[in-house]
C-alpha cells in the first residue's frame, strides 16, 4: 500500500507540465507500466498470501519453515511476480525503458525525487521482503538476483556511454546503481543490508545535488546536452565545483561516499563469495569513470560558447553546500553512518 501511495503521487508530478509534450508522454509511460508493475505485484502477493494463508512477513516466514505451504510451486509464482513488480518500482533490467522518457520528461525537481524516494522504498521493501518474509526461500533466488545484478548494471552503463542528454545520462546511471544495490540484496546478511542503506542515503544526496545543479541552469530545458554545458565553470564557478564533486561520486571516486558505498557492497560480496560478480561491478565501475568525467570535462576544459546562465538564489546555494558536505564527510569519515545503519540493518533481520 504504502509503495503505490507512493507511485500515485509520481503519477500526477512527471505529467504535471501539461502543455509541455515530453512531460506528458513521461506521465503516460509511468502511468501505464507503473499500473503493469502493480498489476505483477498484486497478483504475486495473492498467490503468495494463497500458499501460506498470511500477508503477515512473519507468518509467511514461519509457514514456509515449517513446511506448512499449499504449493511450493503457487509461492516460487508469487515470488517471482514480486520480484517482477519490484522490478519495475526500482528500474531494473529489463524493466527500466521507461526510465530514460520519465527522468526526460518530468520537471528537473520531480526527477530529483524520482530517482530516489522510490528507489530507496523499493530496495527497503524488497530487502524486509527476503530477509524476513522469504529468508528460507531466498537462497533459491540468488542466482537470479545475479543475472539481474549483471544485466541492469552492464545495460545502464553502456546506455549511458552513448546518451548525449544529460539528464537521459543520469537516467541511465540511476539503471545501473540498481544493478549495484542487488549485489547487496543477494548478500542477504546484515553486512549486505547496512552497505545497502548506506549506499541509498549517500546516492539520494548526490543525485539531489546533481539534479539541484542541472535544474538551476537548464530551466526545465529538456534538450540541453553536454555541449551546451561548456565554459560553465568560467561563468557559475562555485556549481560547476559542486556538480563536479557530485558526478565523482557517482562515479565512486574517493575520497567521496560514493566510493565509500560503492566498497561496502563490494567487500560484503566478497565476503560470501561472490567474486565474479565483483569484478564484474568494478569494470561497470570503471565505465562509469567516462561518462561522469565527460561532463566535468565540459564544464572546465572546453571553451565557453553561448554559456548556460544560472540565478542560484541564497537558499539553493546553501542546500547545495550542504550536500556537497555531506558527500565529502562521509567520504572522509563513514564511521557514525556505518554504525547506525549496521544497528538499522538489524531490523531486516530475521
């Protein structure tokens, strides 16, 4: 329930342009696939709730120890078409095309919230679903959690080496951190689940600032490109410093929390043995390097042609700052955000 509130409020923000054409065909896209991915979610909720007679996650956890299913067949159907509707709520290949139009489409402070409000409930509520409801049943998953991890983040990257959009770039880039964030759920012990929160929180502050970055100069132009970013730090010094620290972070460059986050869902993988799927993250990774540096390399070294104008106001300015902060304290110093979302990772347990 708390998940389609969710979608439903999104529904009417991508489309709230209404006269402009890509606002709406975002909104109808998210409306129609996101009334597709509830349908899945739906359905796989009734079949799981028809083989263990529960919705309750603790209940279902215990019916399906104790062996007490009415069809071991009728709940993998259930759990598939969960991870299906998941899929959907979080852009994961090859459930994320109508990611690109969306990001595009919707205003720049609605995509801002797009690429990470739902993120974070999909991953919370996909992570309270297989480690409490489905936590005997899980290890049966892995292997597709694998693939999926391997295909959302190998697609998101490659698409995003060839976007000339920026904002179809960051789209692209939010694909493939799914794809890094379902390393960590396959983990599915509490080093996984604490590397996957701390990974959300640092990811929802640096695409809150770089979306910030971009709103302030594009104007909700969604046709700008990377060309029209050259010469942008002769002009706005300070925001092309701010979404430079932001693009580094994505990318995992230390000494940002991207980096930070990006090593913690590394060495919890590691540690299970998933090594394969480690090097595989860390070549995505280094992909990852072109695309971000791309437009860093915009900004600062290639000449100033009909440079894009800003007008930051004060408030902007200090919530950018203070972004850019964020990034860098926990970067430098992860320890207290460690411990607390290794204490918060506790309450996925089962």
């Amino acid at each position: 329930m708390g998940l389609e509130l969710l979608s439903l409020s999104l529904y009417v923000l991508v489309g709230f342009l209404r006269h402009d054409v890509l606002s709406n065909e975002g909104g109808i896209k998210y409306l129609l696939l996101g009334a597709f991915s509830t349908a899945f979610f739906l359905f796989g909720a009734a079949l799981a709730y028809g083989a263990t007679g529960t919705t309750n996650f603790e209940g279902i956890a215990a019916a399906i120890a104790s062996g007490n299913v009415f069809s071991s067949t009728v709940l993998d159907l259930g759990i598939g078409l969960l991870i299906v509707g998941f899929a959907f709520k979080v852009a994961v290949v090859p459930f994320h095309m109508w990611s690109p139009d969306v990001y595009q489409g919707a205003p720049t402070s609605v995509t801002a919230f797009l690429c990470t409000a739902p993120k974070a409930a999909g991953f919370g509520a996909l992570l309270k679903l297989f480690l409490v409801a489905f936590s005997v049943e899980g290890g049966a998953w892995q292997d597709l959690f694998w693939l999926l991890a391997v295909l959302t983040m190998t697609v998101g990257n490659i698409s995003a080496l060839i976007q000339p959009n920026v904002k179809r770039m960051l789209a692209f880039s939010s694909v493939a951190h799914a794809g890094y964030l379902l390393i960590g759920v396959m983990v599915m012990d509490v080093a996984g689940t604490s590397s996957v929160m701390f990974y959300l929180l640092v990811y929802s502050a640096m695409n809150l600032g770089a979306f910030g970055v971009i709103s302030l100069v594009e104007h909700e132009e969604k046709g700008l490109t990377f060309n029209d970013y050259r010469g942008l730090a002769s002009r706005h010094p300070w925001l092309s410093i701010v979404l430079a620290l932001f693009m580094l972070s994505l990318a995992g460059f230390p000494p940002t929390a991207g980096f930070v986050a990006k090593y913690g869902l590394f060495s919890a993988a590691v540690a299970k043995g998933y090594i394969w799927l480690v090097v595989i993250a860390v070549l995505n990774t280094l992909a990852s390097f072109y695309y971000y540096a791309r437009l860093i390399v915009k900004m600062y070294m290639e000449a100033e042609e009909e440079a894009l104008t800003a007008f930051p106001s004060i408030h902007s300015t200090i919530l950018l700052t203070i972004l850019a902060a964020v990034i860098l304290l926990f970067g430098l110093t992860p320890g207290w955000l460690i411990e607390n979302t290794t204490l918060a990772a506790a309450v996925f347990s089962p």
